[in-house]
C-alpha cells in the first residue's frame, strides 16, 4: 500500500478515539448540572366568596315630587335650589287673601251657629221646667227637642265648615313633605297653580342612604341554586357588597341587599335587586351609573391557584407543574370553577400544601429535579439586591 495512504487513515484514526473519550465526558457533564431554579406558590384551602359584577343605577331612597294643593298665585319662593331641607320646612307661599276671607266667611258662620244653639238651649231649658210642672204641652216640648238638636248639627258644620278653611288657609303655604335634597324649581313668582296640577313644582330627593337597583339573570340565580360544588346562594351569607364607580374606583362605604323583586321580568329574564349604601357626603347622585361585585356563592374549602402557574394543553384543558416532596415535578390537570381576582378557584387537581410552580415553567419539565424556592422569598431577595 502506497505511504500517501497512511497518513489520513492516521488522522481518522486519533478523530473516532477523540469523540469515543469526550462522549463520557459530556454526558458525565449534564448529569453534573445543577436543578433548575424555580419559583412556586405553596397553596391553602379557604371558604371562597365567588361574586359577579352586576350594573345598576343609582336612586334616591326616597322621592317626593311638591304640588299645591289649593289654587292660587306664587307670592315667594322661600328655599334655595339645591340644598337640603327638613321635612314641614316652607318651600313657596301662595297668596293667602282669599284664604283668610273663607276663613273669617267661616268664623261668623260659627259664631251664628253657636248664637242659634244658645236660643234653641234656654228654650229647651224652659219646656223641660214646664213640662215638669205639666202647663205645657207634649208637642211643645218635642219642638224644643228637635229646634235644640238641629242647633248642635249646626254648630258642628260650621266648625268643619271652619276647619276646611283653616286647612286650605294653611296649605298656602306649601311645605317639604320629606326630609331631602331639593331639586330646581318649575315655577316662579307670579305663576298661577293649581291644585293637583301635573307639573311638579320641585323634587325633594333623600340621598342618605342612596338605593341602587341592579339586575341580575334568572338563570344565574337558579345556577347557584343548584350548584352542587359547595356553592351556596348568597340569600344565606352575609350580603355585604362593593360599589366600583363610573371611573373604576370603589366607593369607600359597603352595602347591603335590602330587597328583592319576587318576580322575573318577562322581556329580560332578569330579577332586580335592591341594594342600600350610606352617603353622608352625599358624593352618589340618582340616576348615576355604577357596577356591583355581588356575591353569587361561597365555595367551601376552595383552593386559589395563581393564574400565572396554569397553562392549557392541546385539547385546552388546564394544567399546572407541582414541586413533590422530593423536588420532582409533577404535571396535574385541574379542575377550575372560575377566575377569582388574579387567581383561578380551583376544586379538585391540586390540595393544599402543594407547591405549584409560577416562575420558570419553560426550564423545567415534568419529571425533572428542580430547587423551588417560595415567591414572597424570591421577591424579597430581590428587593435585597
């Protein structure tokens, strides 16, 4: 064989003895590498109140539209726009002339009634004396009789008489029927009213406690109803709620369900319930729009799972990575009510004092060792650096 062949059959040669003593080398290698360092949450079971976000608007707790009630001209408007009032405050003054003229009309009426009953009383008195005596006759005395009672009759239509007056003279002056807020006037000084008329004069609004009236789905309530997962409908729990605003704040003071409508509205399929808050800054305002978190059930002995630590597999089911005893990692399918703030409500795949894995879900995978370290540690270490 010629000598120019040697030469690469020698270089292959040291090539394939190289690769056999470096392949144990890098296997030896991995096997040397540290776990992988992940983050988990250690998890807790807990009573969990499940709530829905439910619209509303808010109303005033109560409402009293002020119309006159005798006829007449507004003499003086006696309240400022927009203030509050108490309840028999003045509001406006009626000109009151032909009022007090029914009135005194009235008080001479009495005073001839009364004149009348006095006459008809002295003959009374001395048919009843005669008749004692037995000169006068049974007629006579009946005549007494009945001059006297038609007397008192007399008297007593003269003092309701009397009275209608006094109250038609003292509805001149019209009053707050509630305790509120007033709203702007219709009218002003110089404006004919009428009694009963359908134009209100002003709105009085009581604004502490305000009610908001939100509307929740039929079918939503008898689902909790019926739910079989621990879940009970919040008609048996404390029904304290949240009101969030138009802007996305919540409202500093908590509510309660006061009431709610014993029907279902045909058009909508939904209920209305009646919800009370306090407002003593008066800050809500009828007819203001707003969200409440309702609670809708409470799931017993529930177990919230960070939704960072769930991902979906190919069919979309829900997974999470558990961290063993051991520090093995473990791949468990969950089964998941419905999301809870940041979390999701979970009520079977995972039990409390499993480690789930938050952070570093791609450098790990199931049946590998990793070295877990708790996230309120991992946050404060890095806070620390």
């Amino acid at each position: 064989m010629p000598r120019y062949f040697f030469a690469p059959l020698t270089r292959l040669s040291a090539v394939l003895v190289l690769a056999a003593s470096l392949t144990p080398l890098t296997a030896a290698a991995q096997d040397a590498r540290p776990p992988v360092a992940v983050t988990v949450v250690t998890l807790k079971a807990a009573d969990v109140t499940l709530t829905a976000p439910l619209p509303g608007r808010v109303a005033a707790s109560s409402e009293a539209e002020v119309r006159p009630q005798v006829n007449g001209i507004i003499r003086e408007r006696l309240f400022a726009e927009g203030r509050p009032v108490a309840k028999g405050d003045p509001l406006y003054q009626i000109d009151a002339a032909s009022y007090e003229a029914q009135k005194a009309a009235a008080q001479a009426q009495l005073a001839q009634a009364n004149a009348a009953l006095n006459s008809a009383q002295r003959e009374y008195d001395r048919q009843q004396e005669l008749k004692a005596r037995n000169v006068v006759s049974q007629q006579n005395f009946d005549n007494a009789i009945s001059a006297r009672d038609t007397a008192i009759a007399t008297v007593k239509v003269a003092e309701a008489q009397l009275l209608a007056t006094e109250i038609d003279l003292d509805r001149t002056t019209i009053r707050a029927p509630i305790a509120g807020v007033t709203g702007l006037s219709d009218v002003s000084q110089g404006a004919l009213v009428t009694s009963g008329q359908a134009t209100a004069l002003t709105t009085i609004r009581a604004l502490d406690p305000v009610h908001v009236d939100v509307t929740q789905a039929a079918a939503d309530m008898l689902r909790w109803r019926r739910a079989g997962r621990g879940a009970d409908f919040a008609e048996k729990r404390g029904q304290i709620v949240e009101l969030k605003l138009a802007d996305g704040t919540i409202y500093e003071y908590q509510g309660e369900l006061s009431a709610a409508e014993p029907y279902v509205k045909e058009d909508t399929g939904t209920i209305v319930l009646r919800l009370s808050f306090p407002n003593p800054d008066g800050f809500l305002l009828p007819g203001m729009y707003v969200q409440v978190d309702m609670p809708q059930g409470v799931v017993e002995n529930a177990i919230l799972v960070p939704q960072q630590a769930v991902t979906h597999d190919r069919r979309g089911e829900p997974m999470a990575l558990v961290v063993t005893a051991a520090n093995i990692v473990e791949q468990r399918p969950l089964t998941v009510l419905r999301d809870h703030g940041t979390d999701w409500v979970v009520t079977a795949g995972v039990a409390a004092g499993d480690r789930v894995i938050v952070a570093g879900l791609q450098k790990t995978a199931p049946g590998a060792t990793v070295t877990p370290q708790e996230q309120e540690a991992a946050k404060a270490s890095a806070e620390n650096n």
